[in-house]
C-alpha cells in the first residue's frame, strides 16, 4: 500500500468543480460515442447482410462443376457473375472440405487458396440465412451467410467488411476530435465560469487571511472593511453574509473587551496611585511608633513590626501594579545605553546577599553587551527574575546566570537545577498575580503577589524584545531577548 502512487487530486474547490464538470462531460461524450459507433457498426453490418440475402447463391452456385458456371443454355451465368460486386466471395463445401473458393474481383473471378485455418471457420458457418463474421487469411474480414445447395453441398456467400470497419474506424476519429475539441472548450469556459461564480467566496478568504493576521489578542483592532456583496440566495451569498455578521459580532465583542480593559487599566492606574499615599502614611506611622521611647508591650511591638512589614509589601505591590498600568497604556519608556554586563553583576551581587544557601554562578562575555532601553526597567528584570529562582527553590539550587550576544540580540538566561515549573501552570506563567511557589518549593510560604514574571514580560515587550520559559524537573531556564540595535 505504501508503494503505491496515489492519482494528484485538486485542492482548490475551483480545480475540483473544473475537473468534476471535465468528467463528467467526458464520460457524456464518452457514452454518446460509444452508443453511436455501436449503433452504427450494427446498422452497416444489418445492410451488409441484407445485401447478402440479396445476393443468394448466385456466385457459389457458378463455382460447381470446377469453376465453370452450369451450362442449362439460358445465357444468364456469366450475366450473375458481372452482376455481383467487386469483393464478394463464394464458396462450396462438401462435408468438412472446401471444393471451391473464388473473390470478384475487377478484372473477374480470382480463386482463392485457403489454409487450414479458412477451411475450419468456414467449415462452423451455421446453415441458418444469418451473416456470421470470418477472417480469412488471403483475403480479409468477411461477413459470409450458408444455405444448402441443389447437390447435398453448403454454398456459402461472403461480403467485405472493410466498408463497415471504414465508416466505424472514420466516426471514432471524427468522435475523438469533436469530444476531445468539446472538453478543452469546456475546461477553459468552465475554469473561468467557476472563477467567475466564486469570486465572493475569494474576498471571503482574503478578507479572512487579513483577520487572522490582526493582533486580536492585545490592544484595539480595526478590522478590515466587509464589503462582500453576493447573492443570498447562492450557497456562497450566504457563506460571505454568514461570514460578514460573524465578522460584525467580533468587531463588537473586540469593541467591548478594549473598552473594558481601558477602564480597567485606568482603575488600576488611577488605584495604585491612589494607594501610594495612604500605604506609605501607615508604614510611616508604624515606623513611628516602633521609634517612641516609652515602654511598649510585646503583642504591640510585634503588631507594629507586621503592619510595617506588610505595608512596605504592599507598596511594592502598588508600585508593580501602577508600572504594569503605565506599560499597559504604551507610556515611553526612558531611551539610554545600558550596559547590561554590569547591570547583571550588580543583580546577581545583591541575589547572593538576600539568598547566600543557593549557590549562583556567572558566564559572561569578554567584552561588555550594551542595549538601548530604561536601565531602572531592565535591572528590574534581571531582579525579578533572579528573586523568582531565590523565592521558588530550596537552599542549595545552583542558578546559573548567561548573557551573550546573537547577532543583533543580547540573550540572557537564568537557569537554575531546582524542582522546575509545573507543567499545568507553564502556560500561563507570565500572567498577573500566577503564583506557584507552594509546589516549587516544598514547604514555601508568602511570596509575592505574582506579578514578578509578568512585569518581566511586560517590560521585555516594551523594550521589543521577548522572554520564554523552558521547564522540567532539574532544569529551568528563563530566556530574555533584547535588541543591541
């Protein structure tokens, strides 16, 4: 099965209505000819024995006596002889034995040699007034009819069929060039009657191709104008006015989630800028308060040190997600050279400080890789992603830091030998507040908010760049790709 070469089928629904309607019209044409040439042979054939009828014994019966015409003193042998027609043949038989054999010919009677071979065809001739189809091999395709002679012999009179195999072999040839003229006339006038009939299902597609090449994902979209007028009465009216009203629902639906998102981009905006004061207001009370002199309890000691721990968290929070508001709403980030050899050394300095059970390892180039982008943004980056390695692995987890260049990119990874990102949270990894440590790391507690890895992303997008994640058990490798241009 393997071996076998399968026939080239169309793909395109035009190629395969053209050639649907190229068969079938074949095999019309095919049918008609088929029919016609049948009929045909069978009504020349039909004539040809008639004219056998016609024609009788005459001949045959001159062949008796060796060839010579009986002699009953009529005069009208010789005029049988000239009356028949140039071709036809005459034979006696007698028994299993052929005694005589001659053909008419233009110059008169011809006898003829038979083989063996004549002899037994001619010897199987039913006697039953009907025409019977012979080859003989010193003349050619006869069509013979036997009847009983006056002597107890078999006479036996044969036409040619050449004539007939003539006419047929002439309306097979003028068939095959009519049909065959049809069918590349029909093939041309069809491919271009098709084009013609599908032309609205072809805007359909192009209109289609555009829209899935549109960011429907993010932002506002625009979609392409949808004019696709056709008949709604046609199969591919209503394909293309399906097609439109889809097209109208996504536009609204589109329509409504950006509006959605503005408004929730704008209250988290306008929240977090809120918040800043009051957060900042009550961590500086509880400074405040840890600060005065007097004798305090411990319960309230202890309830101070938590409010400023977790109101100091909270401004992180509040800063992350004000940065997160302001990247959202495409506000420019600051444009330097940032030399991000550097920047990664001082990230990873202040990672071994705030994290010296894991053991952290550097490589990186001779000379130093410099970018173009918001220097505060990208050791953000480097920060984040070296705290989610600390935060989301056991003490001991060697976390490797790359930076190199790649043509027009500086690539740097972060690679750490820990438990690895569970494969139902991979997808989604660098979506706000996604937050897995308590099966990274066994026994882990708090953490952040979840909104390391998106700033990440956010920030790598802002600056044209991208960021992946590639996870199992034992290795995980964060990758962040900016542009040196």
């Amino acid at each position: 099965m393997s071996g076998r070469r399968r026939l080239p089928v169309p793909h395109t629904l035009r190629a395969r209505l053209t050639f649907a309607l190229v068969v079938l019209l074949a095999v019309s044409c095919a049918a008609v000819g088929l029919a016609a040439v049948v009929e045909l042979n069978g009504f020349l054939i039909g004539r040809l024995d008639q004219q056998l009828t016609q024609a009788g014994n005459r001949f045959p019966e001159s062949l008796e006596h060796g060839g010579r015409p009986p002699d009953d003193h009529d005069g009208d042998e010789r005029g049988d002889t000239r009356r028949q027609v140039t071709g036809t043949f005459g034979a006696r038989r007698v028994g299993d034995r052929v005694t005589n054999a001659a053909v008419v010919g233009p110059g008169g009677v011809t006898p003829v040699v038979l083989n063996s071979g004549d002899v037994e065809q001619l010897v199987t001739v039913a006697q039953d007034d009907r025409g019977h189809t012979v080859r003989l091999s010193a003349l050619d395709t006869y069509r013979v009819m036997a009847s009983r002679g006056a002597d107890g012999d078999v006479l036996i009179t044969g036409l040619p069929l050449e004539p007939v195999e003539a006419a047929v072999h002439r309306l097979e040839l003028v068939a095959g060039i009519v049909f065959g003229a049809a069918l590349t006339v029909t093939g041309v006038a069809g491919a271009l009657w098709v084009r013609w009939a599908l032309r609205p299902l072809r805007r359909v597609t192009a209109t289609a191709t555009r829209v899935s090449e549109l960011p429907l994902a993010s932002g506002e979209v625009t979609l392409p104008p949808r004019a696709l007028d056709a008949d709604p009465r046609s199969e591919v009216g209503q394909v293309a006015g399906a097609f439109d009203r889809m097209l109208g629902h996504v536009e609204d639906a589109l329509t409504k989630r950006h509006a959605s998102e503005e408004r929730l981009r704008s209250f988290a905006a306008d929240a977090s800028h809120e918040l800043r004061t009051p957060v900042a207001s009550v961590r500086g009370h509880a400074e405040l308060a840890l600060l005065h002199p007097a004798p305090v309890p411990p319960e309230i000691t202890r309830a101070l040190r938590r409010i400023a721990a977790e109101s100091g968290r909270m401004g992180e929070m509040v800063d992350e997600m004000l940065l997160l508001a302001r990247l959202d709403a495409g506000r420019p980030l600051e444009r330097g050279p940032v030399d991000l050899t550097r920047l990664v050394l001082d990230a990873v300095t202040d990672a071994r400080a705030a994290g010296p059970g894991h053991r952290w390892t550097l490589e990186l180039p001779q000379e130093p890789v410099v970018v173009t982008g918001d220097e505060h943004r990208l050791h953000q980056v480097v920060g984040n992603l070296l705290a989610n390695a600390r935060l989301h692995t056991p003490a001991g987890t060697q976390v490797t830091v790359f930076l190199e260049e790649e043509g027009t990119s500086a690539v740097l990874r972060v690679h750490d030998d820990g438990p690895g990102v569970p494969e139902d949270v991979q997808p989604g990894v660098f979506e706000r507040f996604t937050r897995a440590e308590h099966r990274r790391r066994p026994g882990a507690v708090g953490g952040g908010a979840g909104l390391g890895l998106s700033i990440v992303a956010a920030v790598a997008q802002a600056h044209g760049g991208s960021v992946e994640l590639r996870s199992k058990p034992g290795s995980t490798t964060f990758t962040v790709r900016l542009s040196t241009g």
